[in-house]
C-alpha cells in the first residue's frame, strides 16, 4: 500500500483508489506517483489489450472473451494500490 512521504502514513485500499487528487487523506499534501511506479501501472493498463491476441489465438466466443478482458481490467484495478509508490516531489517519466 502506498506510504505518504510527507506524514509517512500508509494508505489504505480505499484511500488509494479514491485518491485521484492524490493529497494525502491524513496530512492533505499533494502526493506524485513516482516514476518506477508509473512504468509498472503502464504494464497493467496495457494488460486487457495483450489479452485480446490470447482470446482470439484460443478461439473463445465473444462473450467469453468480454468476460476474459473485463476480468483482467477488474483485476488491474484492484493490484493498483499495491503498485502505487508515492513521492514528494514530480519526477520526469523518463
């Protein structure tokens, strides 16, 4: 779970999802998704589209494969959390 880096006080599930803002829900200052984390959130957001190959490589219907990739989206949103590192400052991408 994120750690905010002002107030050192870990977040929980809710604070992390809720927190589009990104200010701290006990200190209320402003929180940056540092870098490293931005690159492995990318590789989640990319996820449902590299399972779409799959389904069709299996063969699923369409239903099975909405299902498949919804799942997947679903499951992305819920690891988010734990892939959220916070800093003080905003770092470059790259």
């Amino acid at each position: 779970m994120p750690i905010c880096q002002n107030c050192e006080n870990e977040w929980t599930w809710i604070q992390s999802i809720a927190a589009f803002k990104m200010k701290c829900p006990h200190c209320g200052e402003k929180q940056y998704e540092t870098t490293k984390s931005k690159k492995r959130r990318s590789w989640l957001d990319f996820l449902p589209l590299a399972v779409f190959p799959i389904t069709v490589l299996l063969d699923l219907n369409l239903w099975a494969a909405l299902v498949t990739i919804t799942a997947v989206i679903i499951a992305s949103f819920i690891f988010h959390p734990f892939i959220l590192k916070l800093s003080n400052e905003q770092e470059p991408f790259w």
